[in-house]
C-alpha cells in the first residue's frame, strides 16, 4: 500500500525519514544488539538520545538559557491541571482568553484547582470563528498567569499575533502548532505542547518554561506534579517515555536537515495558500466559516453546501488514500490538518480532488 495522504487531527502523520531510521534502527540501535525500547533510561545509549533531542529543541527554536526544556507525560490535557498546579497559589487569580473547546477544558480543569477569570471569549453559541482584538481583552494585571491557546485545532483558527500582557506571565497551549515556525520563546511564560500533533507520537509532552517560575512554583503539591521536580533531574525524575523521545528526536534531526523552522514555516504557508486560496476561488461551492485573519495554517476548516455532500466528500476522498479530512464530531464539515510532516504534494492532491469535487458536484 503506497503512504497515505494523512490529514488527521492527531495523532498525525510523521515525516517518512524519521519513521524509516526507527525501523533501520528498531532492531540493533547503534551496535548495541538492542532496540532503544529495551534500554535502560538510566544508561549511556538512552540519554545520548534524550539530550540530543533536547539540544535539537534548544538549537531550532533558540530556546534562551534560563528556560527549562521538558518532557512529561499525561498530555496538553495534563498540562490544564498542572499548570495551575504550580503556578497559581492561594489568594491569587489567573486569566484565561477562550478561542476554543480546548481553552474552555483547560480553563475549566484550572477552576477546579483555583481562582480563575475569562479575560476574553469569542465563543459565538457553541462554536468559535476567531480570534479576540487586543481591545476585547480585559486583563487583571495582578493575574498569576493569562493562558492562551496559540491554535484551535477544532475550529480552526490561530493567533497570529500576540496578546499584550504586561508583566503578567504568558502561558500558551502550543499542542497543535508548536513548531509550525520560529516561536520567539522570550515572549512566553511557559509553553506546553502534546507531541502528537506537529513533533512526534502520544506519549510526549513538552514543556518549556522559565526557569525563575519553575523554580518558585508551589511545593504544596505533589513532587510528581512539581515542574521542579522534573526540572532538577533533566526529566529523568523517573522513566520518561523513552521510545516517544526517541521518536521526536528523529523528527527534530529530520526538521534541522531540511533547513529548520524557517523552511518549515515556508511550506507551511504554502500549504495554507493553496487550500485557503482553493477555497477562496470557489465561494459558491466552499466556505471557510473562520474571520480571515483568524485562519490557522495547521487546521483549515471548509463547509460544503450541504452536509450530504460533505459526506460524500469525505467518503471519495478515502477512496483516493486522503484520510482524516472528517470535521471534528462537535463541529462538523470538513478539517484538513497540515501539520509540519504532511507534504505540498498532499495538499496539491487535495485541492486538485476539491476542485473536480465541486466541478461534478
Ligand atoms: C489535542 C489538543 C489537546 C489535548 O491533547 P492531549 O494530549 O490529548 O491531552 C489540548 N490542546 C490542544 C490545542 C490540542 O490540539
């Protein structure tokens, strides 16, 4: 069977280079007579890879010195509790800008752990088209954090710019577009981000945070919980998911041999302007229900002119090795997800099936 054209909202597709070294290397990594899943996280062949996938993070996005670079476990969806967890302390608030049924779980799992405040939504009934205008947000500048989700993976839309904050922290759920480009690290708090959309399989979660908020996050919590804890032992506190690291270390040697983020964000807008600008010539057929500057480059949403066709969509597109193109279940109509590893060569077939779709249709 040839490679799928994968569109999957995540888990997603990886780059076929970093699959292929796994599989060269699955059975004897590097002359060890051992597969890397059989090896001990405490011993030399392992960490080797650890910190080399920590350095590749460090080079590629030029992660400043006092941030600490993490792998943990349990997910983004992990991450809503954790966050607070650490860093929001009795007597104080912290902020959260709602774009998505992602920022509303991680808001709400904050709220079970403190004090929290909507500083900005545009949920319009159940579902989001955009995002806020600095002057929709209406920060507490004594707020331990604001929290951002930089992506909507369900709906569709992303920040393409970032909120004013002052000297309040900034916290980004990065899950869905970590990577899609340089991120200047300095001008985050903390960033978090589940691998298995744009760097690797599940199982991985990174965090990178500054060290200073690390440091002196609450110790009222369990050690396990403590980004600390993590912190002082190189994540290697306790057995980490040696094989995901692995996998996004391939997936971060592959990024840097391809050119690094800078070319990575050029195909990426690429991509965006293919499907966007498909969708654009055609508004008869298709409609992007997302504000344009509040179009994601990593999900792009589209309706069809009815949910029948929609379905038919789908169901011929599968037929042509294009899977994953189903909205999400909550929302509906049809989500291409061009994540970092899904190829111009993709999305040039896609727009080509849209455009004889509609044509027939
Ligand atoms: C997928 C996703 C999550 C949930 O990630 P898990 O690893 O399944 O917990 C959270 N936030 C965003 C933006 C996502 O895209």
């Amino acid at each position: 069977m040839p490679r799928a054209y994968n569109f999957n909202a995540g888990p997603a597709g990886l780059p076929l280079p970093a699959l292929e070294r796994a599989q060269r290397e699955m059975l004897d990594f590097e002359g060890t007579g051992m597969s890397i899943l059989e090896h001990s996280h405490r011993g030399k062949a392992y960490e080797g890879v650890h910190d080399e996938a920590i350095s590749l993070l460090r080079e590629l996005l030029a992660i400043p010195d006092d941030y600490y670079v993490l792998f943990l476990q349990g997910g983004a969806s992990q991450q809503f509790a954790q966050v607070p967890m650490n860093l929001l302390p009795a007597g104080k608030s912290a902020d959260y800008l709602l774009t998505g049924g992602w920022s509303e779980k991680a808001y709400e799992e904050a709220g079970r752990v403190g004090t929290v405040r909507v500083a900005a939504t545009t949920a319009k009934g159940k579902a989001y088209t955009r995002i806020p205008k600095q002057a929709e947000i209406s920060l507490d500048p004594a707020a331990a954090y604001v929290h951002m989700t930089s992506n909507n993976t369900l709906f569709g839309t992303q920040w393409h710019w970032l909120p004013e904050a002052g000297s309040v922290p900034l916290v980004a759920d990065m899950s869905s577009d970590f990577l899609w480009r340089k991120h200047d690290v300095s001008k985050y708090a903390l960033i978090y981000a589940g691998a298995q959309k744009n760097i690797g399989p599940s199982g991985v979660t990174v965090v990178v945070a500054r060290k200073d908020l690390v440091d002196g996050g609450r110790k009222d919590i369990p050690m396990i919980f403590r980004y600390s804890t993590h912190a002082s032992q190189n994540s290697l506190y306790h057995t980490p998911p040696t094989f995901g690291i692995y996998l996004v270390r391939n997936v971060l040697a592959y990024t840097k041999e391809i050119g690094g983020l800078d070319e990575v964000e050029r195909r990426n807008r690429e991509k965006g302007a293919l499907l966007y600008g498909a969708i654009d010539a055609n508004p008869d057929f298709f409609r992007a229900p997302v504000d344009k500057d509040s179009r994601s480059y990593m999900n792009v949403v589209f309706r069809l002119p009815t949910e029948e066709l929609e379905k038919r969509f789908v169901a011929e597109a599968a037929k042509l090795h294009m899977v994953g193109l189903a909205g999400h279940r909550s929302t509906g109509g049809v989500r291409a997800s061009t994540y970092n590893a899904v190829s111009i060569e993709a999305v040039r077939a896609l727009v080509d099936f849209m455009n004889d779709f509609a044509r027939r249709a």
